[in-house]
C-alpha cells in the first residue's frame, strides 16, 4: 500500500510540460543555435562581451520558447485583439513623443526604453488570424480588404520612422496570413508583375535614377542610397558601398571549405562592419565556405519545412494561418539578411536568425518557435 502514496519523482512532475514537443523542430533550433554560438565565439571573443551575451539572450528565448508552448492555440487567440492594439498604440506614442537616434524614431522609453515595432512582429500574424478564423467558412472580398488595411496601418507607422528592415518583417509575417488565407492569385499576379517591371526599369536606368541631385518620390533619402549603393557598390567603396563590398569579399575569399574556425581574416582584422549582428553571415562564410553555407541553409530549410509541415496539420484555421505565418518569419529573416550580405538585396538591417547577436530578433524568435511547439503540442493531444 505505501506503494499508492509515493510521491512521484520531479521527472514524471515534469513530464507532461514536455509531452507533445516537436523533437524535429527542436532538434533545428538546436542546431542553428549551436551554429550560432560557434561563429559568435569566434567573430565576438575581441568583441567585449558578445559570447556570453549571445548565450545568455538564447537561454532567455529558450525560457520564452518553453512557457509560450505551453499556452493552448485558443488562449493565444484571445491575446491577439489586445496585443495588436496595444502594439499600434505604441507605434503612434512612438510618432508623437519617441526617441530619436540617428535620424530615426523608433523607440519609446516607459521606465526601460523599448523598440514597440517588434511587438509588431507577432501581434501582427496573431491578429489577422484570429480576423480570418472568425470568418471562417463565409470569406469575402471585403474581409480581405479590411485584412489589408489592418496590416497597412501598422507597417505605414514604422516606416515612417523610418524603419525599412523591420517593416518589411511584418510586413511578410502580414502578407503570408492573407495568402494562407486564401487570397486569389488574381489579386497576387498584377502586383508582383508590377513590382518586377519596376526592378527592371530601376536597373535599366540606374545611372540615370542614381544621378547625384536626383530625388525618388515615396522612399527616404537613405533608402534610395542603399538601392544605389546595391546596383553599383563601386559608386561609394569606402563609404555606403563598403559593407557591401567587405561582405562579398568574405564570402569569396572562404572558397569550398573555408579558412578554418577564428581564422577569418576579413573577420578578425575588422574588414567586415558589424561582424557579429547584420553581416555574420559574412564571417560565417569566410570561416566554414561554400560546403558550411549550404549546412547552414540545409539547417533552414529543415527548419521552414517542418514548421509549414506544422501548419498544414494544425487542427482550426487559426492555427494553420499563424503556424504558417511564424514559419514564415524564419524565411523572411533568412532570405533577407543572406541576400542583402552577399550583395542581391539592399543593406537593411535584418539579422540571421539564431546567428546574429541580438536579444530583442532572440526573443522574438523564441516567440516564434513557442508558437510551432505550441501548435504541434495541442495537435498531437488530440491524437492522443
């Protein structure tokens, strides 16, 4: 009898916090991060204390990640109205009195001074598929619109910060709900071809479009030098061009297999600007070449596939459109800051997930990778 009443050990206590977790997306995270903290130790040991806080930010992301698993998907859709209109609330306190650093408004101090566009990041996914599930069954043209017009208003804000890098964020997490939603390839072709002729005559006319004196409507001044400086990095080398320039320098000079671990020379004699946040991927070329890229991407791949894999099993519409929107984030982030270091796309300020230093991108990546667990945990109780 004394059997019956034994008090159960700490392990099976905390068994069941660990029941349902996706051991595929697990085991990704686990080796993007490892990734991560290896490049971080060798572009960041000259570099103050960016190790250990690298460490430190993914073992808080790695906290956020385990209690946002553990919230059902239906408690996560009624924090999705709150969190969105707490979040546009900022954005506008930010408009009116935030704080300014070079040329740009994007932070807000209440106490601790915070970067309220993040908050975008999630709440924007979460908000437009809570929108979507309450019309399930009877969508309409118009739900789309009011989508749209949901998703403009907080990505006009932070642009007008200015903040393009960000923006661009929710805006893909935005976009990628209203298409999982449903959106009919009538209304995607005509903007998408749109927006490909306008590639097409920006580079056909560059030295034209990027005369000295010559002033583009609708984009900041900086944003026109960063698509300038993308089509001609020579214009400017020692100047708007260089990061451009020092990247691809890196990249090549890796070859197949690279220099080896802390033997990057671009890396270590600081050719390379901001070598542990926006361009690692740079030092992470030099290092590991052509054979780490493509495991680092095969490491992403995975990581998409799985999470997309999440999202076409999610149990309601709710849970489908904002696995799908989350697993989104991690291409978005990926394709961007990859794209923009080897000199395809503009230099925007978007950092590798898992890879670059950063705690407010690590905690937001957490949030993202809770929601798959999350996702992935109700679907599998209910199997079961």
């Amino acid at each position: 009898m004394a059997a019956v009443f034994d008090k159960p050990s700490l392990f099976k206590r905390a068994a069941p916090l660990f029941s349902g977790f996706d051991g595929p997306l697990a085991f990704a995270v686990f080796l993007l991060a490892s990734a991560g903290l290896l490049i971080m130790y060798s572009s960041g040991y000259d570099h103050g204390s960016r190790f250990v806080d690298h460490g430190r930010n993914m073992l808080i992301a790695g906290f956020i990640m385990f209690v946002v698993a553990q919230i059902p998907p239906q408690r996560l859709m009624t924090l999705a109205v709150p969190l969105y209109a707490f979040g546009v609330a900022l954005l506008i306190a930010v408009a009116i009195f935030g704080i300014t650093k070079k040329g740009a408004r994007r932070w807000l101090n209440i106490g601790i001074v915070i970067q309220p566009s993040e908050i975008l990041k999630i709440a924007m996914p979460l908000m437009l598929a809570w929108w979507f599930q309450k019309r399930e069954g009877q969508l309409r043209p118009l739900d789309f619109i009011v989508a749209g017009v949901l998703l403009i208003i907080p990505v006009g804000l932070i642009m007008k910060q200015p903040d393009l890098g960000t923006s661009l964020l929710v805006l893909a997490a935005g976009l990628a709900v209203i298409f999982f939603a449903g959106l009919s390839w009538k209304l995607i072709v005509p903007p998408v071809v749109i927006g490909l002729i306008g590639v097409f005559l920006i580079v056909w006319f560059e030295p034209a479009l990027c005369a000295d004196g010559v002033r583009w409507p609708v984009l900041h001044d900086y944003q026109q030098q960063r698509i300038c400086t993308l089509l001609d990095p020579s214009r400017d080398p020692l100047g708007k061009g260089f990061h451009i320039i020092q990247g691809m320098i890196a990249i090549g000079s890796g070859g197949l297999f690279g220099k080896g671990f802390m033997a990057g020379t671009q890396t270590h004699l600081e050719f390379i600007p901001e070598r542990t946040t926006d361009f690692i991927f740079a030092a992470f070329s030099e290092e590991f070449g052509l054979a780490g890229n493509l495991l680092l991407m095969a490491g992403f791949v995975f990581l998409i596939l799985r999470g997309m894999m999440i999202a076409m099993d999610a149990a309601t519409l709710f849970s489908r459109l904002l696995a799908g929107a989350a697993t989104m984030i991690f291409f978005t982030y990926a394709f961007v800051n990859m794209g923009m270091v080897s000199g395809i796309l503009p230099v925007v300020g978007v950092p590798l997930p898992f890879i670059s230093y950063g705690g407010t991108a690590m905690v937001t990546l957490g949030l993202a990778v809770g929601i798959l667990m999350s996702i992935a945990k109700a679907k599998r109780l209910v199997q079961s």
